[in-house]
C-alpha cells in the first residue's frame, strides 16, 4: 500500500479516534490518523479522567459502558498506563439524598449496576476525603475507573505506534474529505474508509450537517488542585448529591423529582450554571474538581468566577483534604445532541462521522469504537488475547 494510503484513515485523534484506531488495527487493519494540532487539545484532555459508567441509562447504554470499561482496562494494561480502579461514591449529606441513593442501591442491581448504599461509617471507610460532620451515607459503586487524561492521551499514540505501526501526522488540518480522498494541508492521503472525530468542531468538514442536526456546544469550567501530599489518596472518586439530578441513569428513582424540585428551590444558582460536584484525583496526586455546564451554538471564551465559587462552595461542604488551593482553572467545551446519545452519520459512501457524545467521550469511546466496526471484526479481534 502507498506511503499516503492506509485501509482506515482516522481524522482527529482524541480519544474517539484513538478509540477507533485500536479497534481497527486490532483487527488486522493499517491505520493512519490525521490530527490537525501538536496533540489533542479539546475535551479529551479537558475532563475529569473518569470512566463512569454508573451514569448511563440502564440498557443499551450502560452495556456500552460497560463493554467500553472492558476494553479501556486492556488498553490500558497494554500500554502500561497509570488508573485507579477505585470505584465511586454518590455522597449523600440530605434526606432527600439519601432516600435517592438508596432507592438506586435497590433498584440498579436489577439492571445490572454493580452498587449498594453505605451507611456513614462504611462510606468513611470507602473516602478519608468524606467530611463526617455532614455526611449521611453514600451510594457506592464498584465499576469507576481514575485516569490522568493529559497523561493518557499523549501515551496512548506512542502505544499505538509501538504496537501496531499505527502512523500519526501531527499538525495536518484536513482541509476536504472526497472519498477515497482526504486532502490535508500536508497532501492528499487515501483510506478505503475514513472515520472522522471531530470532538467540538463539526463546522470545519459539514457545517450543513452541524446547523441542522440540532447540537449544542456545551461549556464546563473546571479546577485542579496540587498534588497531595506524598501517601495521601482520596479513594474512591466522589459525586456531590447534586450529581443524581444530572446523569440520566438516576432517573428510575421516584424520589428524584422532589430532590430537584429542592435544588431548584434553595439553590437556583446550581441550575442557573448547571452545576453538579465530582472529585476525581490523577495517579500523580492532584485532584480535579467540578463542573458547571452551560449550552448554546457558541461558548464564551471567559470563565466566570461566580461558577468555580460555586462549584467550591458545594465541594467544600461534603469533603475535606490536606490542601484544596487551586492550581489550575480551565475551561472545556463538547457537543451534545439534544436527543441522542451520539451522533453517527455518513456523509458520503465510505465516510462515517462519530460525534456529540456529550460528556461520556471517555467513559463510551471504546465501546463506541466497538461498535463502529461490529460485524467486521470478531471478538477475539476486539479484545485483547
């Protein structure tokens, strides 16, 4: 095959594309990924580095987050990057919170979630990060894995390449997709098929297509503390009671509306910025805090300092660590589709476009990518041997 040829050329190379590139070198297949920045720069870097899927809806999508988790440990084994398979903890510090987690610790069993409700000395157990004075219990969660997502999505190429020869052309806009054909500011490359990740920008390749599917940008401030101190580990990562209001797999609890309806009520800020707390913590010791959400066709390219007070405020009343000072503030931005889960659409023959995964890219990326080439592959392709 040319140099400029590959069976699968991959545009973009976050972690949907680096999702796809496995799968398909997996199976037998050359692989070439065209990222159009030094590095990936967007929403895969710009997260929490969990992979959570306690938050997607019995069915369909919490088996696609769970066969994704199957495939994110092999990865991850494979490449010998760092995780913490720590499990998670929905912090309950209200009644009304804690009727919401133990109503999901009877019922997600029989939809296959792998949880229980702790009472305060068993969530103590699971977090010395927990502030005892004010918790309750805690929904616990066995599936939730810790990654530091800037650390992993700058090895993941290296173990792609090193492993299975996959070619990555950094700083390669690509500039038209005329299938076979990709034209890029670096020459024209041919794929027989082309899997396009564009992450946020859908306006650059289809901007028809981003008008009219109905997407919005969403935009998530977050923060990031120094590491702790040497020894220090927060256990398992930890979600707020605002969280049960924001995943849609809570949605079988009958108590929810009344805990909305109080959030609403006493706190309408937190809707006001769509906020809900998580606490996740890198192998290297710092913890990520957040995150607000804010929707519209564009994004502010100012953060507001009312939102991380905020995002603090309600942080600060169900944990307490060693140091809480803030190193870093950002912000990232994804697409979400006001209806599906993600967007798959197939511009032309031979073009498939994967995108608006909303905020579950690292949590589905590759069980989406799985999926991608089902029927294509075998199983003993998808997965490690």
């Amino acid at each position: 095959m040319a140099e400029n040829s590959a069976d699968i050329l991959i545009v973009g190379a976050g972690i949907i594309g680096l999702a796809h590139a496995w799968v398909a070198a997996k199976a037998g297949r050359s692989v070439i990924v065209l990222e159009r920045r030094a590095a990936a720069m967007g929403a895969s870097i710009a997260n929490f580095g969990l992979l959570w899927p306690i938050g997607q809806p019995a069915g369909r999508m919490f088996s696609l987050a769970m066969n994704s988790r199957d495939l994110w440990l092999e990865v991850l084994a494979a490449a010998k990057i760092p995780h913490r398979p720590t499990g998670s903890l929905h912090v309950a510090c209200r009644d009304d919170e804690a009727r919401v987690a133990q109503e999901f610790a009877a019922l997600g069993p029989d939809f296959g979630y792998r949880c229980s409700w702790l009472d305060r000395n068993q969530a103590l157990a699971r977090s010395q990060a927990l502030h005892p004075e004010s918790l309750l219990g805690a929904l616990w969660s066995e599936t939730e894995i810790m990654v530091n997502p800037r650390e992993t999505l700058r090895r993941i190429p290296q173990f792609l390449f090193e492993r299975y020869g996959i070619q990555f052309l950094w700083n390669c806009p690509v500039l038209e997709i005329a299938h076979p054909n990709v034209r890029t500011t670096r020459g024209t490359f041919r794929g027989e098929r082309v899997i396009v990740c564009p992450g946020a920008d859908l306006e650059t390749l289809y901007p028809d297509f981003a008008q009219q599917s109905g997407m919005a940008l969403c935009k998530l401030q977050m923060l990031r503390t120094p590491p702790q101190p040497a020894g220090w580990e927060l256990g398992a990562a930890l979600a707020g009671g605002l969280t049960f209001r924001f995943y849609p797999s809570f949605g079988i609890c009958p108590s929810l509306p009344a805990l909305r309806d109080r959030i609403a009520r006493e706190t309408p800020e937190y809707d006001r910025f769509g906020i809900h707390t998580m606490v996740s913590q890198a192998p290297s010791g710092e913890l990520t805090l957040g995150d607000s959400h804010e929707y519209g066709a564009q994004v502010s390219p100012f953060n507001r300092e009312e939102v991380d007070a905020l995002i603090l405020r309600h942080i600060k009343s169900f944990i307490r660590v060693p140091d809480l000072t803030i190193a870093e503030r950002w912000h990232g931005v994804y697409v979400k589709h006001p209806r599906e889960p993600y967007v798959r659409f197939a511009p032309e023959a031979g073009v498939e476009v994967i995108a608006a995964l909303g905020g579950a890219g690292m949590t589905l990326s590759f069980g989406v990518a799985a999926e991608t080439f089902a029927g294509q592959c075998t199983e003993d392709a998808v997965h490690e041997s």
